[in-house]
C-alpha cells in the first residue's frame, strides 16, 4: 500500500518537457512566421495581394496564376501522389516565372520549399511572367 503514494510523488520531470515544448512551438512560430514574409513577398512581386498567400487553397490559385496553370489544376493537387507530380511542374513553373531553370525549381522551391520561396522573395528576382513567357519574347525581340 505505501508503493501506490510513493508513485503519486514522484517528479516525472514533466516541467523540463513543458520547457522543451513551449520552446519548440517559439521556434516553429518564428520559422513560420519568416516561411510566411517570403511567400508573401513572392506574391507582391508577382504583382498579386501579398495577403493572398495567408489563406489556403486561394494562395494555390494564385500561385497557379503567377506559373501561368489553368485553375482546375486545384483538384489535381486534391488527389493523392498526383499531386506531387503537379507540385513538381507548378515548382519548375514559377522558377522559370521567375528567370529561373527547371532543376533551381525542383531542389529549392519543390524540395525545399520554405527556403526556395524565401530566396525568390528576398533576393534580387525579378517576375518576367507565366512560365518565363516575357522573358523569352523581350530576348527574341531585342
């Protein structure tokens, strides 16, 4: 009978988890919080609403619009393993929307899409349209 109160008093050392966990969840927060300045700034420079990239499937559509995709390719995204397939086509198309090549638009914006997105944002890219269209035409017209 004395076992079952000795156990009840044991610490469980459930304030050094508490601890580890409301750091953890700051950290995710503040990532996030940078993940989201960057997908923002995206937007902006593609000349759409920086708020757009907050609110979900919307954000899809827009960055459908900036990689120059029909819209219906939303309900591509909504099926399993297709979606990674047109992940991949939708990252390669806005790095080319952005000057970028295929193989830049599948290791940072598909692989490491946090980071891809960032560097769009803050780095010295510039939008030359759907699919890098503008970019081909002004170099064909110069």
């Amino acid at each position: 009978m004395t076992l079952i109160p000795a156990l009840l008093l044991q610490d469980s050392g459930g304030t050094g988890a508490a601890l580890f966990g409301t750091g953890f969840t700051l950290v995710m927060l503040a990532v996030a919080v940078v993940l989201i300045a960057g997908f923002w700034k995206v937007f902006t420079k593609a000349g759409q609403p920086g708020w757009a990239s907050l609110i979900p499937i919307y954000n899809l559509y827009i960055l459908l619009k900036i990689a120059g995709r029909p819209a219906w390719w939303i309900l591509l995204m909504m099926i399993p393993l297709v979606n990674m397939v047109i992940a991949i086509l939708l990252a390669i198309d806005v790095a080319k929307s952005f000057g970028q090549s295929a193989g830049w638009g599948v290791v940072m914006l598909f692989l490491l899409c946090g980071i891809g997105y960032l560097v769009l944002g803050f780095g010295n890219y510039r939008y030359v349209g759907p699919g890098g269209v503008m970019m081909r035409s002004s170099a064909a017209a110069g």
